[in-house]
C-alpha cells in the first residue's frame, strides 16, 4: 500500500486508524469517521485501508498528498488527553479548597489563580508545578502504582537529576492520592498569574539540569524543615495547601526566582 508525502514521510504506521488526513492541495480533510461518500467509502475506513488510487474527492490529488490533520489515536495524543483529565481534576480539587476553605485567609495572594504548570510523564507518573494563591507546589500524580496504602504525611525521597528532594504523601477525594514537594508559601513574592507560571516552568527545567545539584546534603535541610512543620500540626493530617513558613525551599531549586 503507497504512503503519503504530508506527514512522517509517508509511514503508515504512525497514523492510527482515527487520523484525521487533510489534502495539502485544497485542505479539504479525510475523516475516518465520516468516509468518503464520494467513492462510496463506507464511515469508519481509516485513511490507510483506502484504496492506492483513491484521490482527493475536491481537487483530484492522490492519496499520497495528505498529511495528518489531527490523530485522537496516537499515543502522544492519547497520553496528553490522559495528562489533561488528571491535571484537570488536579486543579477542580484545589479550586474547592480555595473557594471553600482558603479565600478568606490573610496570607493568600488574590492576584493567583489554580493552575497545573508543565505536567508531564516522568518515570510511569506524571510530574509537574501546581500553582495556587497559597502555594507552589511540585506534584507527583501516581501511574499504575497503588498509594492508597501510604498515610497523609508520609515523606520519600524522590531523586532528580539537580538533587533529590523530599516528596509528602497526601490525598484529595477528586484527585486520589498524590506527593507533593513544597517550593514556595506563602506567594506574596509573585506579582500575578504570568509571573508565578514562568518560575513554575523554570523550576521543571532547572528540576532535570544536574549543574543545579548542591556539593551539600539537601536532604537534611528538607527533612529538618519538614518535621518542624510536621510538629506545629496537630491534626494527623498535612494538607499540602496549607501557608508554611518555608523559606529556605526556594534555594533547593527556585534560587529565588520569584525576585
């Protein structure tokens, strides 16, 4: 069966069966759901069952002409659309928080708004920044891992590149469980949303730079700020949005980039 010019070079088996083609002559599209009532393709034929001399219902052109328009089916596609829903109930969870529980609170920075900030697959779990107007925060989504098991407030250490941070397990009932790592609170320091987005995404990249990586043991400077904290609370629980005092987290990796 021939290829087409328009997308990876002609090789069918990078377009799954629900790649949506469109002919780069007319751009006029190929949709697998539809057919091609043209040629009396029935609906549900992908583009890569057509026949070699099916051409562009519009302009003629051959079949090799068409490039991808759009691929639900792909696995890149299929793992953002997985990254979205997660991160979407991520930020659902928070936003309850904030309207329920944190807007009223002094110490919180009414110029932010929930926010996840550059999630993505890392090790079988998606990694990225949450921001929120009372903490910024790196989170762990699990993958097909079971932490239900693990207890509100149990720390890991979890290894990158630039050092290896202290991670707290915690739970939400729209999220599930996940661990987080505190960067910054309160969020004072952060003129507006497109500030505190910008240090979020620098922080994922200086994250993974290993010219970041301290001659010095982090982890007891994490652990010792952690079990202080730990200490003023007395419920059992460590909700990750609440307002530390923490200061000292910004040199781990934000290096003070909220200045």
């Amino acid at each position: 069966m021939s290829g087409f010019e328009g997308s990876y070079l002609g090789a069918n088996d990078r377009i799954s069966p629900r790649a949506v083609m469109e002919c780069k002559i007319c751009w006029t599209p190929y949709d697998p759901a539809q057919g091609d009532d043209f040629r009396q393709v029935l609906p549900g034929t992908p583009f890569t069952a057509l026949p070699d001399d099916w051409h562009c219902p519009n302009c003629d052109a051959p079949k090799a002409q068409f490039m991808v328009l759009e691929d639900p089916g792909s696995q890149a596609m299929a793992v953002q659309a997985e990254i979205a829903r997660r991160t979407g109930l991520l930020v659902a969870g928070f936003k309850e928080v904030w309207h329920s529980k944190m807007r009223d609170v002094p110490l919180v920075n009414a110029a932010l708004h929930v926010e996840a900030v550059g999630f993505q697959p890392h090790e079988g779990r998606l990694l990225g920044v949450l921001v929120a107007p009372w903490f910024m925060n790196l989170v762990l989504l699990p993958g097909e891992e079971d932490w239900s098991g693990h207890p509100a407030g149990q720390k890991v250490q979890v290894d990158f590149p630039s050092g290896s941070y202290e991670f707290i397990h915690n739970a939400r009932e729209m999220v599930g469980p996940y661990m987080a790592c505190s960067l910054f609170s309160p969020m004072a320091d952060f003129a507006s949303q497109l500030q505190a987005v910008e240090v979020a995404r620098a922080v994922m990249a200086a994250l993974f730079d290993a010219a970041n990586r301290d001659e010095t043991d982090r982890a007891a400077e994490i652990r010792g700020v952690r079990e202080a904290e730990l200490a003023a609370l007395e419920a059992p629980e460590v909700p990750v949005e609440s307002v530390l005092e923490a200061p000292s987290r910004r040199a781990l990796i934000s290096a003070g980039l909220a200045g």
